[in-house]
C-alpha cells in the first residue's frame, strides 16, 4: 500500500529541508509548482522548525554513511 502526502510549501528554505528529510529517507516526490504565491521570510518558530530537520536530515545522512551513531530509543526515553 502507498500513501501519499499533499504539502503546500510557501518558501523555498522549508520546500529545502522537506526534500531533504524525504531524500534522506529515500522516498520518492513529486514537485508541483503554483503560480501566485508570495514568498516571505520565515518567521522565529519557522526558522526553529527548519533548522531542526534541517540537522536531522544531516545527522540521518550521517548515519546512512556509517559516519555517526544514533541514539538508541531506550536512551533517548531516559532522558525525558
């Protein structure tokens, strides 16, 4: 079964780091343009958002490459 996602993106930064967590996880996209949408600059939350998978996508491409290690789920519940 294939499920598929509709994002509307109105930046270029977010329509960036999505692509990246997609490829990352190596799943295939389709890109539709749409004209008549205004672009703006992101707002703080925005940017928080975008820097963080941004560094996610990065840490998974790291892991891909046997360069880093995860932390396992165990560890990660235990500091919460």
């Amino acid at each position: 079964m294939m499920t598929t996602l509709i994002v509307n993106i109105d930046n270029k930064k977010t329509e960036k780091a999505i692509k990246a967590v997609l490829d990352a996880f190596g799943l295939d996209y389709n890109v539709e343009q749409q004209p008549g949408h205004t672009k703006r600059p992101l707002n703080k939350s925005e940017q928080a958002i975008y820097q963080r998978l941004k560094k996610s996508a990065e840490e998974i491409k790291l892991y891909k490459e046997g360069k880093i290690k995860l932390q396992d789920v165990t560890e990660f519940l235990n500091e919460l």
